[in-house]
C-alpha cells in the first residue's frame, strides 16, 4: 500500500497539521521539479504519506492530547507508516495513540 516511510515533522514554529500541510506541498511542488526517477519515487512516498496523514488523523485530537503536537516545541515528532501501512506518529521515540477521524 503504502511504501515505509519516515517523515521528521518539525513542531517548534507551527502545529502538526499546518507542518504537514507545507511539507505535502513543497513535496508536490519538488516532484514536479524532479528530473531523476529515484527522485521522483521517493518523493512519491512522501506525497503519499503526507497524503494519508492528511485525510485520515484528527488533529485537534492530537493537539489536545499532546502538547508537543501544538506547535512551539522543540520534540522529535515523526509520522511513519507500519508494515500494514497504517499512519503512526512518535514524539521524542515514543509511540503515541493515533485517532482516525474516519
């Protein structure tokens, strides 16, 4: 489904939503800039990634439950697929309980 990826989302100027937002843009916007094909297919999975993030987590869920996700924080936040292509997100290596709005 969904190829593993590993994605840093950095929370120390914006919330985890609007983070996400711009890196799915400026990976939209790179892939069309891209002229090598393995360039293309990693950005592909991040699209993807980005992508499944987007429509499938609830963010204020997130935002309420864990600060760190609120933007101003200095965690290492990460949004990673599992081996069955489910979305998951860490702070600071931890694992965290992800809520599907769907």
């Amino acid at each position: 489904m969904y190829a593993k990826m590993n994605i840093k989302i950095p929370v120390d100027k914006h919330c985890i939503e609007t983070e996400i937002k711009r890196r799915y843009n400026r990976a939209i916007s790179a892939y069309f800039k891209a002229g090598d094909e393995n360039e293309k297919k990693d950005l592909e999975s991040s699209i993807d990634l980005l992508h499944h993030a987007l429509e499938k987590l609830d963010f204020n869920h997130l935002r309420n439950r864990y600060k760190d996700l609120r933007g101003e924080s200095q965690a290492d936040v990460r949004l990673f697929s599992d081996d069955s292509g489910a979305i998951r997100l860490s702070i600071n290596g931890d694992e965290i309980e992800t809520t599907d709005s769907n």
